[in-house]
C-alpha cells in the first residue's frame, strides 16, 4: 500500500506555484496527495486538480487572530485528519504548523515535518500586546512540535530562535536555503526598458516588509531625481500588520509608490524592470529576492537572515540596516548612479 502525504498550508496560490512540482512529482510516483489550505484560489484548483491532487479549504483566516474562528479551523481540521489517514503530514507557515501539531496530539504514527518559513508578526514582540502575542505563540509551538519528526528552516536565525526559545531540540532542525526558484527562459534575458530607473517591489502589502520605510525613501530620492518612483505588486492583507488601502492610494497620489495589484507572471514584471527593493524586517528565505536574481535584477534589501544570504553587497546589490530610511535612501541614490 503506497504512503499517503497529506499537506498543509495557509495560502492556496502560493503553495501551488512553489511547490507545485513537489506535488506532482510524488502523484507520478504513485503516492496519494492531498491539499489542505486555510484561503482557496480559481487558477490553483485548476492546477491541483490536472496533476491529480485532492483539494479541500478549512475556511480560516491566516493574518488574524480570533478564537472562534481559529477553534472551528483547528475543528475541520480534526476531521479532515481523521478522513484521510495520513502517513506524512508537512505543514507550512505559523497556523498550518502550530494546527497541524495540534491535531497531531491525538495520532499516533503520522510522521509530522513542519516547515518554518519565516517567524512573522507574532514572534516579533515590542510592546504589552505584542509580547503577550509572543508567549502564547511560542508555547502554541512547544506542544504543537513535541511530536514532529523534524522541523526544517530556510535561515539560520529563525533556528537559533527556536532553539533559544525551547521550542525544540537541535538534533531535529533542519536547514535548508528556501524553496528554490524556477529559472527563467535565458533567451529573455537583457532585453530591459530604455528608462534607466525602473524600480520594482514584489511582496505582500505589509508594514514588516518595510514599505512604509520604502515610501519615505522614494521621497527623498524625489528631491534628486523628480520623476522616479517604485512600482508595487502584491495582495492586499487584512489583520494588524497590512497596510490599508487609503495608505498605499496616498502613495500612488504623491507618486511614490505605484501598486499594481496581484500578478500572475512574475518573471514577465521582473524582466521590464532594473532593480528589485526590499526592505523588510524579517525573512525565511526571500524567494522574491531570489526571483529577481534569478531574472538578473540587483536587490536593495535589508541586511537580515533570509535576504543577506543572497545579495552580496556592492557586487549583487545593497544591504541596509531594517527601517533605516536614510541607508535605503542613499542606496536608491546609488543604484541610480550605476552606468547602464
């Protein structure tokens, strides 16, 4: 009898377009694959169902903090996990993990490997609030990993994090450099736009990936350069940390800022412009930045685990100090600067 894998995860789309071909290659291989999710997405049940994988959404909101809410999705996933018998549970990001272990609790012999893919907002602390936020996530974590067979990271700070904070033992971490990229067609290469300063910013609209950082910068490159600007790709988020829409319409109308919605085609984006900028405060491993590199972008980003991995600085890009805004000025100013 073949095993059966079972994975878990909080957004749809973004687990089909990285790890879409992991799925497929264990369906080719015989093994039964089922999907659970947090959000559902159109376009990426199209593609679970071609390569034959089950598909089901628990309904729950990943970026917020509800206890009715998170008690029904911790409920649906009870049932599901009792449905489908899984051999291999994986999990990514902090509620698919922390729900996963959980559940897992009350089985026995279901090999639990869950993936930490950044620490986010809730691991942050500063403040009353937030510190509160912490100690319940980092307790959430020690019982929900007790039982995970290991549990793998993209960036050596988030495993020292872990390991600082008991949550588990040293000899079940595993670290790996992300998810990979897929390359682009190199035929495609080098056919970049006559505007010397095309700028671009690919990310999810939150504060902690340094936006707001990112929009104060812009302006003072403005008093160099008038005309520049950074276009924004990237979903809108709810919950504490997501920037509001009124925010970013303020960015476009100082003409800072373009947001340009949610895009498919990355490479397509990447390819029609000169730099990538990211300036967040906290990373796994930054597949966008890996992107833009795999696309022959340089990067302005932040000098933090899961960034300064990738971008060597003044030979691949620039690395600046998190919410310095004068740093990631000046490294605008700089990559303006360099001869096409």
């Amino acid at each position: 009898m073949s095993s059966k894998y079972v994975f878990v995860c909080s957004r749809l789309d973004t687990m089909v377009a990285k790890r879409g071909d992991i799925l497929s290659a264990l369906v080719h291989k015989g093994y039964e694959v089922t999907l659970i999710s947090m959000e559902e997405d159109f376009a990426a049940e199209e593609k679970l169902e071609s390569i034959g994988v089950d598909w089901h959404c628990l309904g729950g909101k990943r970026n917020t903090v509800s206890l009715i809410s998170d008690l029904f999705v911790f409920f649906r996933l009870f049932l599901r996990i009792i449905k489908e018998k899984p051999d291999r549970l994986i999990s990514y990001t902090i509620k698919p993990n922390v729900y996963s272990g959980l559940v897992l609790l009350f089985f026995r012999g279901v090999k639990f490997i869950p993936f930490v893919t950044g620490l986010g907002y809730a691991f942050q602390g500063g403040g009353g609030r937030r510190n509160f936020l912490k100690l319940i996530v980092v307790v959430l974590h020690r019982f929900s990993f007790s039982r995970a067979r290991s549990v793998v990271f993209q960036n050596q700070e988030n495993l020292s994090t872990f390991l600082n904070e008991r949550i588990i033992s040293k000899d079940r971490a595993v670290l790996i450099k992300g998810d990979g990229v897929e390359l682009p067609d190199l035929d495609k290469l080098g056919g970049r736009p006559e505007n010397p300063y095309r700028f671009v910013c690919v990310s999810r609209i939150l504060g902690e990936k340094g936006l707001r950082e990112l929009r104060s910068a812009i302006c003072n490159v403005k008093l160099v350069f008038p005309d520049f600007f950074v276009d924004l790709y990237g979903p809108l988020e709810s919950g504490g940390d997501g920037v509001p829409y009124e925010e970013i319409k303020l960015w476009e109308k100082e003409g800072s800022l373009i947001w340009k919605g949610v895009t498919k085609d990355v490479s397509s984006v990447l390819l029609k412009h000169d730099f990538f900028v990211l300036p967040s405060y906290h990373e796994g491993m930054s597949t966008a930045v890996a992107e833009a590199m795999a696309h022959g972008l340089p990067v302005i980003g932040s000098d933090i685990s899961g960034i300064k991995e990738l971008v060597s600085h003044e030979e691949s890009g620039y690395l600046v100090p998190a919410k310095d805004i004068q740093s990631l000025s000046e490294a605008i100013l700089s990559a303006c600067n360099v001869p096409r």
